[in-house]
C-alpha cells in the first residue's frame, strides 16, 4: 500500500526503520536516557528489557523486583526494574519509560551462533501499545502515534 506512509503521516504517526537481521528478528535503534543501542522489536514480548551488563551504559537505576521472567528458552529468571527512562525511536519519545532488567546472555549467544549481532535489549509490547503501533513488514517500518 503506497499511501500508507501518507495516510498515517495524517494521523500523528512517526515512522521509524527497522531492520530484518539473518535469524529474521527485527532490529531497531532507540536511545534510552540519551544513549544509543540496538534492540529486537518483538511484538510477542509483554515488555521492554534490556540485560543486566546495559545497566550502566544506558544510566538505569536499578530496583529489585520479585517479578520473575521467562521467555523463548528460559524461565523463572532474577529481574530488576529502572523506572522514570527516557526512550526515543526514532522522532518518538516516552519520558516515563519502564524496564525490566534482565540476563538476556541466551538470546545473544544464540544470535551469536547464527552470525549475528548481539543486541541490548528488547522493544516489546508496553511500547507498540502505548504508541498505538502500526508494522509494516514490507517496507520494514514502525509506526508509533504521537
């Protein structure tokens, strides 16, 4: 659909490029609290989350948490949250930005052994949601309402 872009351009949306890597992930950029880093957009995580190593290059203050998590080959894991983050994608921005703090050192190592490149966390849900998320997967955008 060409006329999409203009359609939601209409509508308040900003459009940020995404990245298909070689295990057919979706990768995009985004700073949190200012820094850069490179994420998986994952529409099927209820959460964003970086690994315990970003902690402080990205400035997290980090809490514990009694939550557990799990996900695709890993369950009942140690967390800590950082509440109160700025995010950016693109032209997109949430200045109250929650994470979940996790070991994420399975999903690099299983990018790695694909000859791909490690990421620092994870896009999920909490944010397409909050920003009314639109993907196209052909063209490789996001669209998030402002």
């Amino acid at each position: 659909m060409k006329d999409l872009h203009l359609i939601l351009k209409k509508e308040n949306y900003k459009k940020i490029k995404f990245k298909i890597s070689k295990t057919q992930h979706l990768l995009i950029k985004a700073k949190i609290n200012g820094i850069l880093g490179n994420f998986i957009l994952d529409t099927g995580a209820s959460n964003s989350c970086i690994g315990f190593e970003s902690i402080d290059l990205f400035l997290l203050n980090a809490e514990n948490s009694k939550t557990r998590a799990s996900g695709a080959g890993a369950t009942g894991m140690l967390t800590q949250m950082a509440t109160q983050n700025k995010l950016q994608l693109g032209n997109w921005k949430d200045n109250e930005f929650d994470l979940v703090i996790f070991d994420l050192s399975h999903v690099n190592e299983a990018l790695m052994q694909h000859k791909a490149k490690p990421v620092h966390g994870i896009i999920g849900a909490d944010v397409l949601m909050k920003g009314k998320a639109i993907v196209d997967y052909y063209n490789h955008y996001l669209y998030l309402l402002k």
